[in-house]
C-alpha cells in the first residue's frame, strides 16, 4: 500500500515492525524508545498473540523518514487500535508533526475504532490536531553525562542517606542476567501487585520473553536487593538505543526499613554509567501514586508529562460494559489476601491481555 504526500518524493508503506529493516532504522535513530523497538514488540505481541502494524514514511530513495507502529485489538472489550498495548509509551519515531499527521491520516483511513497513543508531550504527534488529550502522567529521567561522584551530588540528600542506611543494613546488589533472576522478579511482582494494589500481574511467559529478545544481546539485567540470603527487593532494566530501561520493580513491604529501593536506583545509575549509555529512563508514574513519583524525583533530574492521546470516542455497548465490570470483579476476588500467590499469578496469565 503505498500514498504519496502533497510533497511527491514521500510515500507512506505498510510495513512488519518486528521484521521490517526500515523499522528498525527508525527505533535505532534519535529520540527512538525501548517501546517501538522490535524486541519489545515481539515480546509483546508473542505474549498475547496481537499481530503489530506499522506505517513508514520513506524518502524518494526509500529510506525511512518516520514511523508509527500499533496493534488492532478485537475482544469482548471492544475494537480498538493501541500504540502500543503494555507500555509505558510508544512516541512515533517521526521528525515533526507534518509526518506524523501523514501516517496517522493512512493509519486512520476507513477505519471507526478509537486509536489511542501515550507519548511525551514534547513529541510531534502531541503537537498535531489529529488526537485529543485524555490523561496524563509522569515520566523521569536521569541523564549520564557527568561522573560517578557528580551523579551522587545531584540526587536528593535522602536519597544519598538512604544508599547508606542500606548499606550499614547489609543489603547487598546483585546484577545478574540469567532468567532464573527474572522468574524471581516476577515472583515479587505478583505479590506486590496483589497485596499493594488489588491488581494482577503479567504472565511469567511474558517476562520470559523480554529475556528471549534482549538476554542474547546483553540488553536485559535483573537487580536483586538481597539481606541474608534472601531476596527483598528486584528491578528488570532493558537497552535499547543507548539509554537503560527501569520497567519493572517490586519489593517486600516488611522490609522497605532497609531501603532496598535505593540501593536497587543507584546500582542502576552506576550500570547505566558502567555500560557507557546517555540516560536512565524511570518510565510512567501515575499522578494518583504520589509517593511514587516523589521517590522518582530524588533519582531524576528531567521530569515531562506523558500524555495519553485519542481518536475517537470510546463507547461501550451493554454487554462490552458487564464484561469490563465483570472483569474488575474477578481481579477483586483473585487478589484477595486468601487466595494463593501461585493462583493469582495463573489468574494474571489468563485474563491480563484484557487490561490494555
């Protein structure tokens, strides 16, 4: 499929984002993320069995100038396009707003279902008239561009106090790169999600493919926070494009006394800086969570707002409505305090493709 531009030597094509070489040109270039990059997407998409789309703008010579990349969701929810389903955000790869508002005029063509995108709100596609804003959340970063010691100078002094308390505490890092590290990562996601929050998990297998893509490539590092021989606290990182990654992080509430937190963000800091790479991302925090985003902001010195974007409305008929309530009220009973750890985490497996 192919549509020239008002401007002749810009053409839009179709194209696989895992497989396609232009596409991973384009998640290679400037500004490109972890969540448009073919790993995470076939991560994704081999998880939950979603087929990935993309549209890329290329030059008269071929070469690709821009991008977006999405799923087509079709369920008991309801059909709905998504850039991209369980991630933090998926900002285009595209150099203004003129391109993006091109791919998005041929990703849209004939189609009713609402299309839904989370970006960072200096992103093009933030800028066009194509989406209307409907949420928003925040987003951190600490960028590498000084030394160690510099680095421990700019983060909050709490945050320095913490990095000694759990020192004196004896919580000990380790940064491994196996999948049985990621297993036990996963084992304390499930029982923070469901003690904390009331919420299911990822699947196991959906961690194990994140290990799958990035492992080979030395791109995927679990942080375990271990007193005594016992693991309180873990975090998964990922690269992608110079930049590491901090996606998941769970800890045992009982023993948050010895900051394991802490010492997990500036182990973090230190790899990231170790490894040679720009920046370290802190992903999404919700607004409603303000402990978490306070406890961001004394690791971060960039902070911007991460917007979600519509098209469309999102109308639900009666039956997508009961499912949804329905929905809700499983993760209730399945996250009770009674039910086993292992039984939530079957029950994430079964019905959390349905979250996004």
């Amino acid at each position: 499929m192919n549509r020239a531009d008002t401007a002749p030597a810009v053409t839009v094509v179709a194209a696989d984002p895992v497989t396609d070489p232009r596409w991973r040109a384009l998640a290679t270039g400037p500004d490109a993320g972890l969540f448009t990059s073919p790993p995470w997407i076939a991560a994704v998409c081999g998880t939950y069995g979603f087929t990935a789309q993309s549209r890329i703008a290329v030059d008269a010579a071929g070469a690709p100038v821009g991008g977006v990349a999405w799923v087509t969701v079709d369920d008991a929810r309801g059909r709905r396009l998504l850039s991209l389903p369980f991630s933090d955000r998926a900002d285009p790869p595209v150099p203004d707003t003129a391109t993006w508002d091109l791919l998005f005029d041929d990703l849209s063509a004939g189609e009713t279902a609402p299309y839904t995108l989370r970006c960072l709100d200096h992103s093009p596609a933030a800028s066009g008239a194509r989406l209307d804003e409907v949420g928003a959340a925040a987003w951190h970063g600490t960028p590498l561009d000084a030394d160690l010691d510099e680095l421990h100078r700019r983060i909050a002094s709490q945050s320095r106090r913490n990095i000694k308390a759990s020192a004196r505490a004896g919580v000990r890092v380790e940064v491994r790169d196996d999948l049985e590290a990621v297993r036990i990562m996963h084992g304390l996601h499930v029982r923070l999600r469901k003690n904390k929050y009331g919420l299911l998990a990822q699947p196991q297998e959906f961690f194990e493919r994140i290990w799958q893509e990035f492992a080979p490539d030395g791109h995927c590092h679990t942080l375990l926070a271990i007193v005594d021989d016992e693991v309180i606290a873990a975090a998964l990182f990922l690269e992608w494009n110079g930049v590491l990654y901090y996606k998941f992080g769970a800890s045992l509430q009982e023993h948050l006394q010895v900051r394991p937190n802490d010492a997990i963000y500036w182990t973090g800091i230190q790899q990231g800086l170790e490894r040679g790479l720009r920046l370290v991302d802190w992903g999404l925090s919700d607004l409603d969570q303000p402990g978490l985003v306070g406890f961001k902001r004394k690791w971060a010195t960039e902070e911007h707002r991460l917007l979600t974007l519509r098209s469309g409305a999102v109308e639900r008929t009666p039956a997508q409505q009961e499912f949804g309530d329905t929905l809700g009220g499983l993760t209730r009973l399945l996250t009770d305090e009674a039910v086993p750890d292992d039984v939530t985490a079957r029950a994430g497996a079964l019905l959390y493709r349905y979250f996004c």
